[in-house]
C-alpha cells in the first residue's frame, strides 16, 4: 500500500467521519433510551429460532500451550462436546508464528484445518486474530504492516470458509487517536475484505475497545457493511493496572450496544456456582439481551476459568445457555 492511498483513505475517514458521526450521536441517544427502557423490561421468553453453539478454541489455550493437546485437535474435539461451529484462535498455532515463510505456514494451516473441519461435519465459523500488529497504533507506518499482516488471515478465512475474522484495536491510549487510526485500519480491512464473503469483526477486548459507546462510534464511522462487531459477555474493563480492573462498562449495556452490528457473539465463562450458574454474569439476562436483538449467528463457548478442566467448563457453559436458549 502506497502512502497515496493511505491519504485517500484518511480523507474518506475525515468525511464519514464528519456526516456518520454527527448522525449517530442524535440516534445513539434514542437508541441509549431504548436500551435502558428495555433492560428493565427483559421478557422471561424466548423466540424458537435455531440455535447454533460454537466453540472458541480459547476455551482449550492452556492444554496447547502446555503441549497436552494438538491444536490441530480442535475439530475432533469440539464434535465430542456438541459443537457445530469453529472458532479458531491463531496464536494457539505456534508454527506459523515461528516459520520463516508465514504464507506457507498459513497455508498449510488452512489445509489442515479444512480437512479436520470436514472430517467431523463442522463448520469454520471465525478466525481469531492475534500477535499481527496494532491496529490503533499512532505510527503509521508500523500501522500500515500491521494492517497487511492482517489482510493474510482475511484470505486464510475466505479458503475456509469462515464467516468473519476477529481484530483487536490495542493500540493509542487517546481516545480521539484511536478512533481515527481504528477507522483507518477497519476501512483498509473491509476495503480488501470486499472481494470476499469475510466480514471484518472487533471484540470488546479490554482498554478503549472496552467503551462499547467509544466502539461503536468507530464501528459507525467507517460504516462498512462488512465492518462489525464480536461482543464478548466479559470483556469490559476499561481501566486496569496489572491484573487488577480499575474501571468497568457495564457489561449487559455494553452488549446491547454493540448488538446491533454484531457479526458474532462470544459467551464468556469463568466459574459456576452449584447450581450451575455463572458467577459473574447473569446469563439468563444476558441471553435475553442477545434474543431480544435479533442476533441469529452463532454464540461462541468461551471458557476461560481456573476452577474448572476445560472440558468441565466448556460443557458447563453450553448447558447455561441451552438451558436458557
């Protein structure tokens, strides 16, 4: 990509920027007034409509970092555990990462993970997207090559059929820079990604990305068909200073917030009561937020507790939102 282009593209941001923006701020406060009317009025039903689980393969990081399980596994044993979706998480395969010709690698990924996805009858949900640059950064040009770093797995997504692949915005801590360096990464993406069914996803996924208002700006502002974003049940500190969170988004409004451009949904766990309840999200009042959306795709399992053996925690979460799906 040539610095002409990145200029053409900064001037289409600044335009978007200056009519979108304007607009969302007057229709965000209806839409902030419903959500809140709507939270206090969440109805016990829920619709009949199909209900499709997948499984992140984060939910399985700690036996592949350890070297207990083949990330190559994935498929085999996401059909084990009832799954019909894969969400695939790429850092988890560490040969790409480590090999001198990444495209090669990626390749031989793509072919791998086909064969196995087919192999037990699922589907290639979501690619998500890791260690590839930042997105957010104020360099631009380490910007740049981070957003043609990415552009790789838009293609590795598309020959498996994925749906979507998952960015981070880790970058700026200023939330006007951010904004606009994420709006000229996400509108590059969703350019490239156009030649392709692959839709360019953003999670909630700590820092400024965690302000789903702040996300949802930048979602609006490039106002992208295929730009959207993955809203994750847990992933809403704002603040933090170690492993400590300082400040958290509320996570049931965060949520409907970014609802509506959802191309995914990610149902974060981390421990469970005797009862078989979450115990740091209501998903009963969760799954009614996602329900009452209209949100049809796929929910992702995504376990990430201590307490509990992957497989418990993974099929603990499964039955909760079965229970209330």
């Amino acid at each position: 990509m040539t610095y002409p282009q990145v200029y053409t593209i900064m001037e289409r941001i600044e335009f978007i920027r200056t009519l979108s923006l304007t607009c969302f701020g007057a229709s965000a406060l209806g839409f902030s007034q419903n959500n809140t009317k709507n939270l206090k009025n969440l109805s016990n039903s829920f619709s009949n409509k199909p209900l499709k689980l997948s499984l992140a393969q984060w939910s399985l990081n700690k036996s592949i970092n350890q070297g207990l399980t083949d990330p190559y596994e994935f498929a085999r044993l996401a059909h084990q555990y009832g799954f019909v979706g894969l969400e695939y998480v790429t850092q988890l395969y560490r040969e790409i990462y480590n090999c001198k010709v990444k495209s090669k690698a990626i390749k031989n990924f793509v072919k791998k993970s086909n064969a196995e996805a087919k192999k037990y009858g699922l589907e290639n949900v979501l690619l998500m997207v890791d260690e590839e640059g930042n997105l957010a950064e104020p360099n631009q040009n380490s910007r740049l090559v981070a957003v043609e770093n990415h552009k790789r797995w838009v293609d590795a997504a598309a020959a498996m059929g994925c749906s979507a692949i998952r960015v981070n915005l880790f970058g700026s801590l200023s939330p006007n820079k951010w904004k606009v360096c994420s709006q000229e990464s996400l509108l590059a993406l969703s350019d490239y990604a156009g030649k392709t069914d692959v839709k360019i996803l953003v999670e909630n996924h700590g820092g400024l990305s965690s302000n789903a208002k702040l996300l949802m700006e930048v979602i609006n502002g490039v106002n992208a068909s295929n730009c959207g974003t993955l809203p994750d049940f847990g992933n809403f500190c704002v603040e933090h200073q170690g492993d400590t969170c300082l400040k958290s988004y509320d996570k049931y409004l965060g949520v409907s917030e970014l609802l509506p451009n959802a191309g995914a949904v990610s149902a974060k766990s981390y421990d469970f009561d005797t009862m078989g309840n979450e115990t740091t999200i209501d998903y009963k009042k969760m799954l009614a937020i996602v329900n009452a959306s209209g949100y049809s795709g796929y929910i992702g399992v995504e376990y990430e507790g201590n307490r509990l053996s992957e497989e418990a925690g993974i099929l603990s979460t499964k039955r909760l939102i079965e229970k209330y799906l």
